[in-house]
C-alpha cells in the first residue's frame, strides 16, 4: 500500500494532470476528504474549525482549515501538514478507488509556501539559464517538488528533473 501511494505521488509530482471529472464525482471526493479529515482533527484538540473547499490552479482540490490556534496542525516547517495531507489523500484513494490531488492547508501556509517556492524556481532558472550550469535545490516533498515542476514547465530555456531517493530527492534545473 505504501509503495502504491509513494508510486502514486511520483506520478503526480512529475506533472500527470487530474483527469477530468463531473461535478458529482468531485464533490464525492470533496465529501470523502473531508470527512476523513474531520475524523482525523478529533484528535488535535483544536476546538471549532472551518474547511473551505475550493478547485486550485492544477485542478487540485483544496481543503483550507481556519479556526484559532492551528500552529499545531502546521508543525516544524510543515511536518505534521505534510503528514496530515499524506493521510487524507491516502484515505480519500482507498475510499474512492483511484488518485485525485488533494491539498490540505491551514490558513493559507502552503498558499504561501508555494508562492516562495515558485520564486526560488524562477530564480535558480534565471541562474540556471544565465550560467549554463545545473541548479540543484534542496531536498523537498512531492508537493513542494511537483511545485518546482510546474512553474518552470513552460520555462524553453530549462528543464527540471527529480532525483535522488526518499528524504534526499530533489529538483536539478537543468539549462537546455
């Protein structure tokens, strides 16, 4: 199972695009995730939440948390958000029968986790282009990579690999 889902993330963070779906299908997914998230924060003691729904830029359903005091949701630079997004999407998969994306955020952490990381991506491929040498990042989850990926998949001067494995896997940029 964990090498299916591992698998899975690989697909996505290489840019496969979530297939089209109607809209009862969608909010199927949107019920599903929901209510295994809301399953799961029973546990985190955090009091009254809100979890607004909404379509992202690559399709990706959202899930957004509000409420007071969720630092505790978010974790060391990430972690458990990370963690909690892995068993949402787990859960959803094995519900649903098949992958969609779903991003788990809290107050709009990873909105502007991503908006840093597409400038660290637009920047190291400005470096990339102009040097004419391989930029390697540091290493990131699937999500923050699959960032990297599609905000410098219509750059013509670069390209992006993954490599490296487990908790070392990382973005090169590549100068074409």
């Amino acid at each position: 199972m964990a090498d299916e889902i591992l698998e899975e993330k690989q697909d996505v963070e290489d840019g496969e695009q979530p297939v089209e779906l109607s809209d009862e299908e969608l909010d199927r997914i949107a019920d599903t995730a929901i209510a295994a998230l809301q399953d799961i924060l029973k546990y985190f003691n955090v009091g009254e939440v809100t979890i607004d729904e909404y379509e992202g830029d690559e399709g990706e359903l959202i899930l957004d948390i509000t409420g007071s005091d969720l630092a505790v949701l978010i974790g060391r630079h990430g972690k458990t958000l990370d963690a909690l997004q892995f068993l949402v999407s787990a859960i959803t998969v094995r519900t649903i029968g098949y992958r969609y994306p779903v991003i788990v955020d809290v107050e709009g952490y990873k909105g502007r986790q991503r908006q840093k990381l597409e400038s660290i991506a637009r920047s190291s491929a400005n470096r990339a282009a102009s040097q004419h040498r391989s930029i390697k990042l540091r290493p990131m989850t699937p999500y923050e990579r699959r960032i990297v990926h599609i905000t410098l998949r219509d750059d013509d001067r670069v390209e992006t690999a993954s490599e490296g494995e487990g908790s070392a896997r990382h973005v090169v940029i590549l100068p074409r």
